[in-house]
C-alpha cells in the first residue's frame, strides 16, 4: 500500500530548494497555478497570514523555514542575532492563532537552537531541522492513511460513500494528507464509492481545493453546500464523515474549520461515524479542553464580498473560521502514534506517551 500511495503524491504546496522557500498560492487555485517565493522570516509569515499557505501543518512546516531564513538574515547583519532573531519568532507567531502545528514547529526550531555547540552550523542545523518537520509530516501522512483505511475496513468493507469538510490534502501537510489522506488510501483500497465535498465557506477550500485534488486523481467526488450534508447524511448512506484539525486539546475536544461541530452533531443524529485525522504535532496537551483554543476570526469581507464584488447588505459580518466539537461527538482520532477511539483525557494521555511508529 505504501508504494501505491506515493505514487499518489502528485500535488505538493510547499518546496525548499535553493536557499528559498516557494509556496503555491491557494488563494489563486485552481484557476491559477501560481508559486510564490520567499526570502525573509516576516514574508513567511505574511504568506500564512493571507493563506498563500493554510492548513495546520502546511503552516506549521512554512513556519520553520521561516525560521530558517529569519535566522540567515540575522546571522548576515551580525551582532546579537540570537535577540534580534526573537523578533521574527513574534512575527510567525503572530501570523495565524488557531493551528498549533505552527506553535509546534517554532518550539523546535527554538529547541534546537538552544542544543547548538560552539562551532556548529548555525544555519545547517536550522535547516535540517525544518526539513526533518517537513518529512516526518509526511511519513505521518502515511502512517495515519493506513490505520484509517483499517479502521473503515473493521466497520465495513465495502466501497462507501464519505464525507469531508475544509481541505486536508497535499495542499494543507507536508505529504498527501490527513483526513484526505485517509481518504486516498480508502480508494486505493478499494473502499471508496464517493466522497462528497463540503465547499467550506466562506473560503471554498472545499470547492477550490478539495475537489480539485480528487479530481485530479480520479477519485470520484460530488461538491455539495455545507448546507447539504444533514439532508445527504439522511438520503446518501453516508458512512463516515473524515475531518483534519488544527488543535486537539487534552481531553480529545478538536478545533477545525468552522462547520465541523454542525457535520459533528448532524452525524451523530443520522448514526455517521465520525473520524477525524491529525498527527501529534496537532496535538496541544496544554490546554485542558477546547474551550481554551484561541478561535480565529477574519475580515468579515470574506462573507460580504464574493471575488472582490459585494454581495451582500451593508450589515456586520462576523467570520469565526474555526469551531470546536466535543470529544464525546468523535468517534475516533487517527494519528501517526496510533487511533484513539471514543476520545477522553485518559486515552489522549496514553497516546501521547507512546513512542512514534515510524
Ligand atoms: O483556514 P485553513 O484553510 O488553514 O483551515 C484548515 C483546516 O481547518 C484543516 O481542516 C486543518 O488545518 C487540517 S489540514 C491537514
């Protein structure tokens, strides 16, 4: 299965080559395949603050590059570049607040900064250790495709119809993906009949991404209106819907994009399972549950204007573009270290202390 499914590593969303980080803009997909480059700490950041890059360890992996160049830049100037480097650490800090995948990534970079020897390659460490991220979340991607893909198989093993929210592809992770990584690996194993789209809005990562990506690969795929997945839970025969996160806290709650509470409670009505897909760097064992996790809230112009034009009234908008839904609403976490079923705060300890399995 794991040579099937990296030939079907097709897209890819983040590239380090040359000294420079090239991203490609998903604000401008699928109409426009257009690859942005990036020489500064705070350009990173400015590219996962306007989603050029987006999806929590997409973020997470530009982040540490970000590091990287912050770092080249600060060493150039000379001085004190250790203090004059906590600087650009505020600036891709402060880029996006909800996915901790970029919270994660900074420790690292800082963690190995403080390991440095006297006489070690400053910036050849930095560098490997973003591009350890960047790898390691895409052996997770694969790793967590086949517990998936066992985990649909013991509820049935028959193609299914599967539903899915936001993007959490190639363009979101380091690899092919999360939950639609899950999914990939569901339809080369023969488990897929149809995947049904969530257009995601007000940002149409449903639309513009998730739909392009499956397309691309030949996975037969509908786009629906967010609107519609109660009525198609109800007359489809939806088996599963299969979600990403951005922060999943101590007690198994899990912040994703905002509509993922609503699929949530409308699966548990119409006895859908429910599973969501992440690796650990999601995991945030800080927070006891997800009424901490800062929820992020954009321009309210992203509901008011469609393309740039106005369409709607002149009247506020407000725009949370996460929601939290509760553990006791998942019926499983998939992650590289392992599956937690029925999430609580004992099982999400346990996770959390094991070793990975790659
Ligand atoms: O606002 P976005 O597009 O960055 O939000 C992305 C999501 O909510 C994804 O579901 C999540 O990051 C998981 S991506 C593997």
């Amino acid at each position: 299965m794991r040579e099937q499914l990296l030939a079907a590593e097709k897209v890819k969303a983040i590239d380090w080559h040359d000294g420079v980080l090239h991203l490609l803009d998903q604000r401008v997909l699928p109409l426009e395949e257009t690859w942005r480059s990036y020489d500064s700490a705070a350009g990173v950041a400015e590219a996962i603050r306007l989603m050029v890059v987006r999806g929590a360890p997409a973020i997470g992996i530009s982040a540490a590059y970000g590091v990287l160049l912050g770092a080249r830049a600060r060493l150039a100037a000379g001085g004190d570049w250790r203090a004059a480097l906590e600087e650009d650490f505020a600036v891709l800090a402060a880029s996006r607040p909800t996915a901790v995948n970029l919270f994660w990534a900074l420790e690292r970079m800082r963690e190995r900064l403080a390991r440095l020897q006297d006489g070690d390659d400053v910036l050849a460490a930095l560098e490997a250790e973003a591009i350890g991220i960047h790898d390691s979340d895409r052996e997770a991607n694969l790793t967590m495709a086949q517990l998936g893909v066992e985990l649909i198989r013991k509820h049935d093993r028959r193609a299914q119809k599967l539903l899915t929210h936001c993007n959490t592809g190639a363009l979101a992770t380091g690899g092919f993906g999360t939950a639609l990584g899950v999914i990939r690996a569901a339809h080369v194993a023969g488990l897929v009949e149809r995947v049904f789209a969530d257009e995601t809005r007000p940002w149409l990562q449903g639309a513009r991404l998730t739909a392009w990506e499956l397309a691309g690969e030949g996975i037969p795929v509908s786009l629906n209106a967010d609107a519609a997945a109660a009525h198609l839970m109800k007359t489809e025969g939806i088996s599963w819907v299969i979600v990403g996160a951005d922060r999943i806290t101590a007690n198994g709650d899990v912040a994703n994009k905002i509509g993922t509470y609503q699929l949530a409670v409308n699966a548990m009505h119409h006895g859908v399972r429910f599973m969501v897909v992440a690796p650990s760097s999601t995991i945030d064992m800080n927070l006891s549950s997800g009424d901490d996790i800062p929820i992020e809230e954009r321009d309210g112009r992203e509901l008011l204007e469609v393309g740039g034009h106005r369409v709607a009234a002149e009247v506020h908008a407000v725009n949370p573009v996460f929601d939290v839904t509760p553990a006791d609403l998942i019926d499983a976490i998939v992650t590289e270290k392992g599956v937690v079923e029925r999430p609580d705060a004992k099982k999400m300890a346990q996770l959390m202390c094991r070793k990975r399995l790659h």
